[in-house]
C-alpha cells in the first residue's frame, strides 16, 4: 500500500464516462469543480441531466468513442460491464487512451478490460470506498483503493488519481486480487448482514441500545443499494462464496453452543 503522489507534471483532462447514473453523477460533479472537461454516454438518456450540468451527452457511442477522451471512465454496474464494453466498438478509437473502472469489485474488470481493449490502451483500476450519501459533505480521509493495471502514460494516470488526492483522498494501492479478497470479508459481509437484517424486518424501537443502533443503520444502508449490486459483490468476487460460507458456519456454532447451554441448565434443573 502507497500514496499516488508523484513528481510528474499534472494536466487537466477530457474524461468520458460511461454509465452515467447516481455514481457517475456524483463523480463528475467533482471533476468539473476541478476544471477537468466530461463528457457522458449511458443505455439511459440522461441528455437534459447533462444538460443542466453542461456535459455533453452521447446517445451513439460511437461519437463518444471518437471524441478526444484523455480517460474513459467506467461507471457501469458489475452485471452489466461485460455486455457494455463488449457491445462497444473499440477500434473506433482515435488515440491511446487511459480507460479506468469504478467498480466495487476489482479482478472481474481488470480481466474484462485486458481482455477487450486494444494492447495500446492504458488501464487502471479503482475502487472509490464511497458514494453519494457518505461522501456528499466532502471525501477527505475516505479511501481510494487502485492498482495500475497497465500504465505507461504516467503523467496521465497520476493526473487522474490526483482529483482523488487532491479532495484529501487517503490512497491505497493494492492488487487487484488482495482488494478482492478484503472486500469479500469487509464489504461483501455487511451487505450480506444487511440484508439478512432487511428480511427479518428490523426496525426501530422505543429501547434502542446502540448496539441495535448500529444494526439498523447496516439494514438501511445495505438495503439503500440494489439488490443487482450486492449480487455482483457475490457473482463477481471469486472469494465471497467462502465468506459466505463462514457466515454460515459460524451461525450455526454460535446456535449449537446456545442449545448447549440451554440443555445444560435444563438437566441442572430436573
């Protein structure tokens, strides 16, 4: 793990964002702050959106491919970014270009991006630990994992990462692989107790302990996201079907010793 800071020079960028709901929104909002120029394509028309944000918005993807993209920044959702960038004709390419995913899973992209993009294209991935809700009041001390799949255009790449560490960003550089596999024991676990809480219908009471407390606010915030998120969480990290299975098992020995204890007390008793 390390910071992204470098020596390099830093330019402002032309940056086209495929996928441009919630999170590609958000994202852009800061980058045009910045004085980076955006541009945004997405299979929904968002056209008066971009509109009042003044980013242009291209309906044909091929327009947006041949427009002057320093980066191409995937905002798609983890079921869908496969069919996107396979449905995308690539060689419409006008020059070298840094294409950099957002998901909130990393080796699933990264094969994906190797695999569809020209050998000359530059890759970087990233995972904003983040989004609207928790980084609307600013992104200082909030993580940005990546790792730099395949960079050579350095200046560019650093340029990119520098909208992150300028906002007071704490920079991780991480593998792909060891992202995934903290991600499955951190990030895919909540969601799964989450949404575990959701379907025993928790709610609030008038005898809230803090500790139930917290248990809510993991309900609300895992059942905030789409079910189709948190099923990429587990179709898409190799590691999360071991995690779940822990979950499981340890369920069921947190059970067995209570039954134990209850048969216990109840020969104490007779």
């Amino acid at each position: 793990m390390s910071s992204s800071s470098s020596s390099l020079p830093l330019q402002t960028l032309k940056i086209g964002i495929v996928g441009f709901g919630t999170f590609g929104q958000f994202l852009a909002k800061t980058m045009i702050k910045q004085g980076h120029t955006t541009r945004a394509t997405s299979r929904t028309d968002y056209s008066q959106l971009c509109h009042q944000l003044d980013v242009p918005f291209f309906r044909d993807v091929v327009p947006f491919l041949e427009a002057d993209n320093d980066v191409i920044l995937i905002c798609t959702s983890i079921l869908s970014l496969s069919e996107v960038l396979n449905s995308m004709p690539l060689h419409r390419l006008k020059r070298q270009t840094l294409f950099v995913d957002v998901l909130s899973v990393k080796e699933h992209p990264r094969n994906v991006l190797l695999q569809v993009l020209p050998e000359n294209m530059d890759v970087l991935c990233t995972h904003p630990m983040f989004g609207p809700e928790s980084g609307k009041n600013g992104w200082k001390d909030l993580p940005l994992v990546y790792e730099k799949v395949r960079v050579r255009n350095e200046t560019r790449c650093s340029s990119f990462l520098h909208i992150f560490e300028s906002e007071g960003c704490r920079m991780v550089e991480m593998s792909c692989e060891e992202h995934d596999k903290v991600a499955a024991r951190s990030q895919f676990l909540s969601h799964s107790i989450g949404r575990i809480l959701a379907e025993m219908g928790i709610e609030s009471t008038s005898m809230n302990t803090k500790s139930f407390e917290t248990l809510v606010k993991l309900k609300e915030s895992a059942t905030n996201d789409s079910f189709d998120l948190f099923s990429g969480l587990f179709i898409h990290n190799r590691f999360a079907q071991q995690e779940l299975m822990n979950l499981e098992q340890s369920f069921e020995k947190v059970k067995q010793r209570l039954l134990k204890k209850m048969s216990e007390r109840q020969s104490l008793s007779s």
